[in-house]
C-alpha cells in the first residue's frame, strides 16, 4: 500500500510561520514568546509601577555611588574603585531585562526574536557571571588590605587593578559565550513559549529539538565552576581576613576591619545565594512560578540592594556623601 503524503498546514492559520519542518513533522520555532506575568493580567500595573519605581532607584543609587567615587579623592583606593566597577556593571546588568520585563507588562505583545533571545543571554550571563567573579576579587582585596597592609599599595597598583579587572570580565563573558552557544547549538520545536519573563538558560534549553544530556551536564558545569569556585574562593580570603582580625591587639582595630567587610559580606551572601538556588539545582522545569519569582529578586531586587547596603553600612561612603553634599549645597563666596 503506498503511503499517503503528509500535506503540510497552512502557516496562516498558525499564530506565527515556522521557518522550516523538523525530520518528524514538528515545526521549528522562529520566534519565543516570552510568558512573563502573563498569568496574572489583573496585577499587570502594579508590577509595572512597582518595578519601574525599583528601577529609577537602582539607577540613581548606583549613579550616585560612581559619582561619588569619582568626585571624592578620599575614595580613590582600589576598594572603591571596584565598588565604582560593581555599580556600572550593575547598571548594566538591569538594562538587559527590566527595560524589556517592563516593556512586556505595557504591551500585549511578548515576542522576541531568537537572535535578541540569544545577545539577551549572553550579556545577561556574561555580567552576573562577572559579578561572581568581582565579587571575589573584591575579596581579595580586603584580603590583602587586611593582612598584608605594608604590601597592599605595591601588590594592588593601578596597572595591577586594571589588569585584575580586565581579567574578570573577560572570563565572565568567555563563560557566557560558550554557554549561549551550547543552548542555541540545536534548533527549537518545544513550543515558543519560554516560561520566563527574560530568556534564560532553562526555560530555553527545555524549548530545544536536541534534548542532549551531555549538553546539559556541560553548562551544568559551567555554572558549578563559576559559582562554586568563586564561592570558595571568598570564603578562603575571609578565612584569611579572620585569621589576621584575631591576631589585632585593640577591639577598636578588629570592629575596623570587620566593618569594611560587611558590606562586601551581605551583597555575598545575597547574590551568590540567589545563583545556587536558580544555577546549582538539576532542571526540573516543574516550578516555572517559583524561578520567576527568584529571578524577580535576583535581577529587581539585588541590584537595589547593592547601593543600599554600601551606602548605610559603610562609614566612609557615608562621611564622603555627607562631605560632598555639603560642598555642593554651600552657597557661593
């Protein structure tokens, strides 16, 4: 009996056109629709509000933050310097997901093309990988400061600082790269709906044709290496930071160093354990609401938290806000 021809459907009569067939009928995606909040229209404003007002925040808080920086000589150490660093990343970081989050929360459309899908990726993993990677070298930092504080000046010169951070962020975004590669390797036929509001690695690797474990295992160890070891790496430099703290003769010299770490500290603790929660898991995809909501406090929430704690639990930044507002206020002679 001879076979009967598959007659292909009518690209009209589906919501968007499928650029090609897959070998077993089922069409590829061309575009993703990003689900986002749509699951809750009627909080669709207050969201909208609510973000964009943590928004504006974030954006002033880390404009004053490298202003101040910059204006104040006091704050001209290396410290400061990639406060100022962590700040404009963390500008940056927020410009690739909430303008877009926000946009999506207007708007009834939620598409995004795969080509803005993955250049969304990779800057969003590139720049939080980065954090994770300053993070630590802001670690270090304190670490040498502390313990080392007749070397600090030669071991952390400009040139050197310079050289640490480029090599920073060239590590963060060559680890985003091959991740973003490794996720848009295969075509998708899973659906265009991403069960996210921006597109990350999950949501968009459960979408893919090529459900391959060793794909999978391998960004899985990307993520553990950055994470982990950054991780580790911190808390080896506050091992030493303790070590040397305990040693200090006066409480008034101990309080000092211990104060110069705790904003450092808490961005730690908060950041590195929102990336475990979402990254250092096995993907179950049986939670999509739960990892929106996470996301929501990693990618809104952190960024306003990194100015603030600097800001409130850090004396010097403090004094040199003070300092300058008062400089600035001062009426002409």
């Amino acid at each position: 009996m001879a076979k009967a021809e598959a007659t292909p459907a009518d690209p009209r009569l589906s919501p968007q056109a499928p650029e090609q067939q897959a070998g077993n009928g089922t069409e590829l995606v061309s575009e993703f629709v990003l689900v986002g909040f749509s699951s809750v229209p009627h909080l669709r404003p207050t969201l909208f509000a609510l973000f964009l007002l943590t928004y504006l925040v974030t954006l002033g808080g880390n404009a004053t933050i490298i202003a101040l920086i910059h204006a104040d000589r006091s704050l001209h150490t290396p410290m400061y310097r990639f406060l100022a660093v962590l700040s404009l990343s963390e500008t940056c970081y927020t410009l690739v997901t909430i303008p877009n989050m926000l946009a999506h929360l207007l708007l009834r459309s939620q598409a995004i093309s795969i080509a803005g899908c993955r250049a969304q990726m990779f800057f969003f993993l590139g720049l939080g990988c980065s954090h994770c990677f300053l993070l630590t070298l802001m670690g270090y930092d304190r670490s040498v400061a502390i313990c080392r504080p007749l070397r600090y000046p030669l071991l952390m010169r400009p040139s050197v600082c310079v050289g640490l951070g480029a090599l920073v962020f060239g590590a963060g975004f060559s680890v985003a790269l091959t991740e973003t590669c490794l996720v848009f390797s295969a075509p998708f036929c899973g659906g265009p709906r991403v069960e996210h509001f921006f597109c990350d690695i999950g949501p968009v690797l459960r979408l893919s044709c090529a459900q391959s474990a060793r794909r999978a295992l391998a960004i899985f160890f990307l993520s553990v290496l950055v994470v982990l070891v950054s991780f580790l790496l911190i808390l080896l430099s506050y091992a030493f930071i303790v070590a040397a703290v305990v040693r200090m003769p006066s409480a008034a010299s101990r309080r000092k160093a211990f104060s110069t770490c705790a904003a450092h500290l808490t961005v730690v603790v908060v950041h590195f354990g929102c990336a475990s929660i979402i990254y250092l898991r096995p993907d179950s995809g049986g939670h999509p609401a739960r990892d929106r909501l996470v996301a929501v406090f990693y990618t809104v929430v952190t960024p306003l938290l990194n100015p603030v704690v600097y800001t409130l639990r850090n004396q010097e930044v403090r004094v040199a806000l003070r300092r300058t507002l008062a400089r600035t206020c001062r009426p002409p002679k």
